[in-house]
C-alpha cells in the first residue's frame, strides 16, 4: 500500500492480519496497521518502523517508494517493540542514515539492539527543528503519551501532527465512520492511565493550524474529523464521560447473578435509560468492557461471593479499571451468595483508590435466586440509576 498523505509525504505502513492479540491482551479481530511514512525532499526521512515480523516487507516497501534515493533520517518517535524492532534492518540496509529520536529513546534502542548508536543518533527534544528542505520538522515532548521517551512532531509547511500513538485506534489503516469505537477501546487499554500526559500534549498543540494527524496506528486523521476526534480526547484524557449510559458489568457461577444483571438492563431500559452495555466478564472481551465503562456514565458490578472474596474476573476487571484511573463515575454494586455474601465490600475496597466515584444509596443483596425482596431492591436501584 502507498499513497499521498501530502504532496511528497508518502504513506508507507504495513498491515498486521494475523495477530489476534495485540500487546497480548487486546483482540484484534480486523488487525492492526503500523504506519510509517516517508518525507521526501532535498533530503529524505522516513518516519517510524514496524513490527519486527513485518520489517523485510515494510522495507522492500520503503525502498521501492525512495525510487533509487537513500534516505538521510529515520526519525523514531517512539521505541515500543512494534514500531522499532525494524530499525536494526534499517540502519543495516541504509549505513549512512541517521536516527533522530529523543535522548532516551536512543537508549532504549541500544538495549534493544545491543548496539552502540551514538555515532548514528541525532537526539532531538522539545522545540528543536530538522530542516529537510521545503519540510521542517518541529519537534513536541510527549513523555508517558504512553511511554517515557515519547516525542511527537509537526510538519510545517504542510501542517501535519506525526502523533506517535495518540490517535491510534485498532483496525486496518483505512478510514471508518466509527473512528471513536475501537479508538476508544485502544486510547484506554493503551494510553487511558496517562490522562494528564495527554491533556499536556493537547494543550502544546491547541491552537496550532493541523491539516492531517498521522498516528503510528490506525487512520489518518483529516479534514472535519480533526476538531471531533481531539474533542474526544480531551473529554477521555480528562476522564469525563463520553455519554449518559450504564455499564452492567457481572460474573455469574449458576446463571443467578446473570439474571439479576440481564433483569436490571430490562429496567433501565423501560425507564427510558439510552445507552445500555451488558458484559459477562468471565466470557465478553474485557477491552470492550473497559472501554464501555470509561465512555459511559454509570457501572454497575455484579458479582458472587467466592470464597469470601469477589468473583475472580470481577476483581481482575475492577483491578485494570484502577490501574487506569478509573474516577468521576456513579457504581452500583450487586452481591450474591447462598449464605453470607461479601463481593460489595470488596468490590469497594478494589475501588478504593479511585477518585471521585459516587456510590449508589440502593443495596441490592441476593440469597441463593432473585425473590420479590430482591427485585424490589432492582427496581429502586433502576430508578436511582435512572434518575441521575
């Protein structure tokens, strides 16, 4: 795949579609793209590598688009495995190519690649510029946007934002309507922890005239999409919700907990609630569950008591929720268990570290199966969670 980002900007990535887990944790069901793009000019850099297992294809490609050139810099904006595990071939297939990164990202690839590179490595920070011709490159920290060496840069004659992985998103490099829904699943299972990294990388670029955002994965980012899909990421980075909607996340061991938890979206749903997501944690992708929770308004946790503690993927759930600063949100918790349910106060004691989540007044406790007791206490907890 080649095409024109811009005039003498080349797209220059390849397609991942035999992965099912990304970072090993993420399913990939319409695959990932590592994008790389190519600059040309009086002097020519081609922006970020692949993964490793794609780099003899991504450079064959690199090559056939240079037409004959040698490319003066690869600028790495960042060091994860799956956009640098390439550059070794790189630097080996072009000897007389630089590498611009920052000053920690040059470390982090010599122990990568068990190399000296300095002699190789122009090391970049805040505000410095690499003149390529008609192209300069201005370069913006975005340390822990999401790792520690992370730089972005901004293409000023054609006014276009190299992202890094900001504005990643699953899926193939082509274009879709629905941006925000596996962006969103990618921004919190990848970047969602670092909310006030990224509201400090907004705030260097606001203001800034972007014609395109090109991220390491996923679409490029043109025209009216460009105001919408920042929008989206300062309300994610600042952890407010996305939309009025209720997360019923549960575990169940014998199908009762499933049916309380199915019952109250039958509820929500009669009092008019817009936007309902029911996930059962043990089977249901957790990033989209994840995701569901951070994008919405409300979360509900179901869950049975095992072995006096909470069920395991509940608390695996509500583990990652944390380890991404889960806060500003409305919980409800549901417990259940043949004699001495417990799961809502661990439940809350795994919340315990999250900001600003406003707990539902309604208990709801369930002995053995749903009675008239029990789902009087569903229904004014659908109403409260309604109500607000």
């Amino acid at each position: 795949m080649a095409l024109n980002i811009a005039k003498d900007i080349l797209y220059a990535g390849v397609e991942d579609r035999d992965t099912d887990l990304f970072e090993g944790q993420y399913p990939v069901p319409d695959g990932i793209a590592y994008n790389s793009y190519i600059i040309r000019d009086q002097q020519t850099a081609v922006m970020d590598g692949v993964d490793g297992r794609f780099g003899q294809e991504w450079l064959d490609r690199v090559t056939e688009l240079l037409d004959g050139r040698a490319p003066e810099y690869i600028v790495a904006h960042h060091m994860e495995p799956d956009h640098s595990a390439s550059l070794e071939l790189f630097l080996e297939r072009f000897p007389e190519a630089k590498i611009v990164t920052s000053a920690q990202g040059v470390r982090m690839a010599q122990n990568l690649f068990k190399k000296d590179l300095s002699g190789r490595a122009v090391i970049v920070k805040e505000g410095d510029t690499l003149c390529l011709g008609t192209h300069t490159l201005r370069f913006i920290g975005a340390p822990m946007v999401h790792w520690p060496e992370v730089m972005v840069s901004y293409e000023e004659s054609e006014k276009i934002l190299f992202s890094a992985d900001a504005f990643g998103r699953f899926g193939p490099f082509e274009w879709y309507d629905d941006w925000a829904c596996e962006a969103a699943r990618y921004y919190f299972g990848i970047v969602g922890k670092f909310g006030v990294q990224v509201q400090a990388l907004l705030k260097k670029f606001a203001g800034t005239e972007v014609s395109a955002i090109c991220p390491l994965h996923g679409s490029v980012i043109t025209g009216e999409h460009i105001a919408e899909c920042v929008g989206l990421y300062d309300k994610w980075s600042s952890y407010e919700p996305e939309r009025n909607g209720v997360v019923i996340a549960y575990a169940s061991v014998y199908g009762a907990t499933k049916a309380l938890a199915e019952e109250l979206a039958e509820l929500l749903q009669s009092k008019g609630q817009p936007k309902i997501e029911v996930f059962d944690l043990a089977r249901d992708d957790v990033s989209e569950a994840v995701e569901g929770a951070f994008r919405s308004s409300k979360l509900v946790l179901a869950s049975p008591t095992i072995n006096g503690d909470v069920f395991p993927a509940v608390r695996d759930y509500i583990e990652d929720l944390a380890a991404h600063n889960y806060q500003k949100r409305f919980v409800a918790l549901i417990e259940s268990g043949m004699w001495g349910p417990a799961s809502a106060r661990r439940m809350a004691e795994l919340l315990g570290g999250c900001k600003d989540l406003t707990f539902a007044e309604t208990p709801v406790k369930m002995l053995g199966r749903p009675d008239d007791a029990v789902r009087a206490q569903l229904e004014k907890l659908a109403e409260e969670i309604a109500a607000r």
